[in-house]
C-alpha cells in the first residue's frame, strides 16, 4: 500500500525533525563519475543504507539519509520526485549516473523492481543480477522511476532506481537486525554480497562502455 508522505519536501522534514536525534545523513564525494543513493535509509527502509553504502564501496560517491527513531522513522520519508538536497545536487550533477536503493514493502516473495531512464545501465544492471540468481523484474507495476524529476534521473545520463521487497532485503541479511542508529554495521550474507557484486559489475561495465565510446567519437573526430 503506497502511504503519502507527511511532509513536501526533505526541506520541511529539517525544519521539523533535529539532526543527529532524528535523522542522519552521510554522504562521500569521490568525484566520481557514478552516485549511489538510499533516500529512504536508517529505519524508513530499513537494510537499504547498508545496500547503497557497500555498493558505493570506496570507488562511487554516496548519499545515505536515515532515520534513526524505528517507531517514527515513515514520517521522514520524501518521494524520490520531491527528495532534494544540496550535497546530493552537487554530486548529482557532477555524475554521469546514479543507482538509488529502496525498499517497496512487503511483496510474497523475494523480488527486486528495476526503474530509471538509463535504458543502457538498466539493461546492465538486469543481465547482472539474474546471473547472481536474483529475481526481477524490469517492467515493475508500480515505482518505475521514469519521472524525469526523480532523483535518480537528474545525473547527466539518468539512473537506475533498485526497488527490493522486504523479502528480499530480509534474505540479505544474516539476522534480524538490518539498521542500528548507533552505527553498528548489520551482519550480511553471502547473498548480500552477491547483490553488490552485481551491481559492481554492471557498473564497470557500463564505464567500459562509456570509454569505448569516447575513444570511438575521439577516433571519428580526428579522422
């Protein structure tokens, strides 16, 4: 069930709520040419920071915003078309791509939704995880990610956005806990890092592609 936001904007969730107390956000600009995003992380969706984190690794940029009280954390969730901040714009428009993490709720079964406009990095990204043995589905009912407003889609070549059911989130993880505010990384599976090395992989991929290309228009111009 699709709940509405309380609040507009990510501005009005600051205004309202304390930093630090109520949400946090972490954020690494590497100045690189990829920006890896939960926008609904810490207990709002829960498992999804740690998602976003390992696949930014210590080679892509992140942004991680989190709510840190369980009971009360969907009060700061923003809709990806409306999430705006000043760090995540800098980054963002300094990328080529973005992959963001989020998680749809509860859906039966362990299923992962993929949306964005970047059709070459979707098709990457999907090609990916089914090798890894995860189920998806690139042509989702619901939350496809293709509002060009979507955060996702305001890098230079538009993103990819990884929609995870709870059930799927769960089975990456090697307990019950998927997020503790006081920073403690939950444990993962190998699962887990079978859904990052996917990811990786298509993104590498898709840099392979992008220098491949370069060279080819740079060989073009100078004949």
């Amino acid at each position: 069930m699709i709940v509405a936001d309380k609040y507009p904007s990510l501005f009005a969730v600051k205004q309202r709520f304390v930093a630090g107390k109520d949400y946090r956000i972490g954020s690494k600009d590497r100045g690189s040419w990829a920006t890896i995003v939960s926008p609904h992380g810490g207990y709002i969706e829960a498992g999804t920071s740690a998602i976003a984190r390992s696949i930014a690794g210590k080679t892509y940029n992140y942004f991680d915003f989190q709510g840190l009280r369980p009971e009360s954390a969907k009060d700061l969730h923003v809709t990806a078309t409306r999430f705006r901040d000043p760090v995540l714009s800098k980054m963002l428009e300094s990328s080529l791509t973005a992959v963001s993490v989020h998680g749809m709720g509860t859906c039966s079964h362990d299923v992962l939704w993929l949306g964005g406009l970047n059709v070459e990095l979707k098709e990457l990204v999907l090609a990916g995880l089914r090798e890894h043995g995860f189920i998806v589905d690139p042509d989702s009912p619901r939350y496809r990610g293709e509002s060009p407003a979507n955060l996702v889609n305001l890098a230079r070549l538009k993103g990819v956005q990884l929609e995870l059911s709870d059930e799927l989130i769960a089975s990456l993880f090697a307990g019950k806990r998927l997020y503790s505010r006081w920073g403690r990384c939950p444990k993962t599976n190998q699962r887990f890092a079978d859904l990052v090395a996917a990811i990786q992989q298509a993104l590498g991929q898709y840099e392979r592609l992008l220098v491949g290309l370069l060279s080819a228009h740079r060989d073009a111009v100078v004949r």
